[in-house]
C-alpha cells in the first residue's frame, strides 16, 4: 500500500478537479501523476523538472515523444528562429514543454542567458521574443518555436556592442555580472520602446529584474545614456 501521503495528496488534487493519476510501481514505490494536458499543471511540472535538473537530481528529458495517453502533443520542436539565423536543435529536438532557457542553455550552448530562480521572479532568464522581454525559464519552448528570440549573445552586430552593452560597460552598472545580460535584455526591450525614459520609468520597467549587488543607480544611469544615445 503507498504510504497515506500520496493517497491524501491524490484525493485532494482530485477534489479540486484536478486531472491527477495515482501510480503504484511496486510495492513501497509509488508517486502522484499529474496529466499534462492540463497547461497550468504542465507547465509547474516543468518547472519543477528543469529545477530537479539543474541539480542533477533528474535524468535529462528522454528523446522520445511526450505519451499520447496522458495528452501530451507528439509533435517535437526540432528548429528555432534564433538570434537572426534559424538554427537546429540537436538530436531529436525538444518536447514542446521544455523550458526555453533549458534548450538555449543545454541544448543551444547559450550560457550567457542565465538561470537564477526558475520561477519567473528574478529576470536572470530574460530573452527577447519578437523584440518583448519575456523570462525564459516560465516560457516553453513550443510557445515561441517560429519567433524570433534574441538572447545576450545575438546583441553584438559586426564586432559591435548594442548601444546598452556599451552603456553597462561605461557606467560601471555591474559587479559580480550574474543579473547584467538580464538586465541588458530587458533595458533593450524598453529602450527600442521609449527613446527618454525618466528614472522612475525605467525603474517600473526593469522591477522584474533582480540585482543582488545593489547596482541599480548604474543600472539606471546606463539605460538612460544608451536611450539618449540613440540605442537601435
Ligand atoms: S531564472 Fe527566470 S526569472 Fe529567475
Ligand atoms: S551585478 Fe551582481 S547580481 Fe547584479
């Protein structure tokens, strides 16, 4: 019999309408399934996965299809539109529910968007999608397959920094550098936007986005110079 935690957990997903499975493996080994059909549930598990993976705690996603008998989409994401070229995804490809920072980071070798909290919370993750700033580890990969992503590495043209790379760099807006490409990323979205942002525009713009070294007068200071500037 699976321990009472798991049945309690099971019933009450269950009474909340929640489309779970009870799974009983072999005796003392068992666990709580949650169908993916469901997005919001799909998209925690995912989450929680990618979290578990980047502890090594969990294998890498298997390279088969997502199981058609909980609804999953067969249907792999084998090509990305990314920083101004398309590019293949190794392998097999991805399942659609991958988190988009996991494939840019394992699959694509793009480390320079960077992993910090894994809920949406602190920015480290933001990439552009159609030239809006959205966190990529809460994003999945199916969602964005036929956009166009641009990600820290894909800012440079022809040797050249983008004017707000330029303007972290003169303004001295970092210092351990770990939140800078997010910030970077979303600075960019909001410059392409408004070409005069006031402080405290761009201070409700980047509230997303998270520096634990306190660099956030630089980090102004940068954003507006390279508005100024005339960012592209
Ligand atoms: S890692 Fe994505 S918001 Fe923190
Ligand atoms: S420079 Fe260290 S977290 Fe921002």
């Amino acid at each position: 019999m699976p321990p009472e935690n798991s049945v309690a957990f099971y019933l009450a997903l269950r009474k909340a309408g929640v489309p779970a499975e009870l799974h009983v493996y072999e005796r003392g080994k068992h666990g709580v399934g949650l169908a993916p059909s469901d997005p919001v549930l799909s998209t925690w598990a995912q989450r929680l996965a990618d979290w578990l993976r980047v502890r090594g705690l969990l294998a890498p996603p298997r390279r088969r299809g997502v199981n058609s008998r909980l609804g999953g989409n067969m249907s792999r994401i084998t090509e990305l539109h990314c920083n101004g070229r398309r590019v293949k995804l190794p392998g097999m490809g991805a399942e659609p529910e991958r988190a988009l920072l996991g494939v840019l980071r394992d699959d694509l070798d793009l480390t320079g968007t960077k992993y910090g909290c894994g809920e949406g919370q602190c920015g480290a993750c933001t990439v552009l999608v159609d030239g809006a700033a959205v966190r990529s580890c809460i994003t999945s990969v199916g969602s964005v397959a036929g956009k166009k992503i641009t990600t820290i590495e894909g800012l440079e043209r022809n040797g050249r920094l983008h004017p707000v790379q330029s303007a972290f760099l003169e303004a001295g807006a970092l210092q351990c550098g770990y939140c800078t490409p997010g910030m970077i990323m979303s600075g960019v979205a909001l410059v392409a936007k408004n070409r005069n942002p006031a402080p405290a525009e761009i201070a409700a713009a980047m509230q997303g986005n998270v520096c634990r070294c306190g660099t956030y007068p630089r980090i102004v200071k940068a954003i507006q110079a390279a508005a100024r500037g005339g960012a592209r």
